[in-house]
C-alpha cells in the first residue's frame, strides 16, 4: 500500500508543474570569448595630403643665339626640385640643351624652343625664343689687286667675334680661275684676268669687296745672265742704265 505523500511536498510539485517553461536554446554558457569590453569611441583625425603645385616663373622668354638663359620654378608641397626637359625644337636641328640646374644654352642656331619642368606627375611649359645676335662684318682689305697666280690673303672682323665664312659671289669674265679657302679667306688668284667679288659672312650680316686680278709687274728688262766681258764688250748695243738694272 502507497503511503501518502505529505501536503508541503503536494504543494512544491503544483508550483513547479504550473511554471512556465523555458526552452532549452535560451540556456547557453558564457564563454570569455563571447565578452567583451566595451570602450568609449574614438573619433579618428582626417590625414590632409599635400597639394603639389609647380609653376615656371621666368619672365624671360628669348635669348640671343650663343648665350645662356637660367630658369626657375616655383614648387610648393614638396620638397623636390623639377626636371628639366627641352620637349620641342622648331626647326629639329636647334643644338640647344638644358641642364638640372634650369640653365638653357642656346646653342648656335636660331628658332622657338618648348622648355618643360616635370614633377611627380605635374609639368609646365614656357616657350622661349633664340635669336640671332645682329652683327656688323667688314673687310678690312686695303689690297684690292693680285697678281695672276698668285695669292691674297683676305681678312675681316665681326662685331660679335665669331668665325666668319668666305665665299666668290661673282666672276668677270665667268672664266676667271679665282677660288677662296671658306675658313681662312686666302684667294688664290688662277691664270685668268678679270675682278671677283668676296663675300664674308657671320650668321645674316656680310660685307663684299670686289678684288681685281691683273698682270705680274712688268720687270723694266728682261734679265740676263751676262757675263763680264759681254756686258761691257763695245758694240754690245746695251746701255749703261741696262746693263745696271739687268745684272743678277
């Protein structure tokens, strides 16, 4: 036969049965990797880049043909310096350079020039012209014959001391046999007679001068070898002043 169970243990087992239930998903076991530690936010500062600017300052845009030009160039948001580069040449066969420094040599020949200065990424242009140097040349000759045959040293100055070039702009008569060395100037004459014009040249500036080609001077006698006895042999037919000026 059961025993009754007491009256305090009826009513426990009516409470708990009466309980709402708890599903057995909604009981899991904090780990510490589930906590954390919460921190207060803090708000993150904005990096400012640099804004890089490059700008050629030369106010000076020509130079004369021979000389040098120095460039500048203003940079800001970096501590590098600019390259510079000559991107065009009109006509191609300018022998202008420029170096790292921004000192442009204009070389001998004149024409426009495109000069750029690079920096990481950034570039600038400047358009700068070579002139040429105006220049005064003249012959200086006071000479202006020689003989057939013979040579005549030509000579000149020019104004801004550069090499100046000769050359035979025209012949009376076209047969005349005259040539000129085009670096030092000497003429030599040739066997013709007649008159040549020179020419010397330095860039756009030249002088001329006509020069005439003549006869060797005429000697008052012909030379001879006499002798003694022939010079002064009677009946001779030479006279005193001939027999003077012909003897060796």
């Amino acid at each position: 036969m059961r025993k009754p169970l007491p009256l305090l243990a009826c009513l426990s087992l009516l409470l708990i049965g009466c309980g709402p239930s708890i599903p057995s998903s909604s009981i899991s076991e904090e780990t510490p990797s589930d906590i954390s530690e919460t921190t207060p936010s803090e708000e993150s500062t904005p990096v400012t880049l640099p804004v890089i600017t490059l700008s050629i300052n030369s106010s000076v845009n020509e130079v004369e043909v021979g000389k040098t030009l120095t460039l500048t160039a203003t940079v800001t948001g970096t501590t590098q310096t600019p390259t510079w580069s000559i991107s065009e040449k009109n006509p191609s066969s300018m022998d202008a350079s420029i170096n790292q420094n921004g000192v442009l040599s204009a070389g001998a020949i004149a024409g426009t020039l495109k000069v750029k200065a690079s920096i990481e990424g950034l570039s600038d242009e400047i358009i700068i012209t070579v002139k040429e140097v105006p220049v005064n040349v003249q012959i200086t000759n006071t000479n202006k014959e020689v003989e057939r045959g013979k040579t005549l040293q030509m000579t000149a100055t020019s104004s801004n001391g550069q090499t100046i070039s000769w050359s035979i702009i025209d012949k009376d008569p076209v047969t005349v046999e005259a040539s000129i060395d085009p670096v030092n100037g000497l003429l030599a004459a040739g066997n013709v007679n007649g008159a040549v014009t020179v020419r010397a040249a330095c860039g756009s500036s030249t002088d001329t001068m006509v020069i005439h080609i003549v006869d060797p001077t005429p000697h008052l006698i012909e030379k001879a070898k006499l002798g003694y006895r022939d010079l002064y042999r009677p009946g001779s037919g030479i006279t005193w002043a001939k027999r003077f000026i012909g003897m060796d």
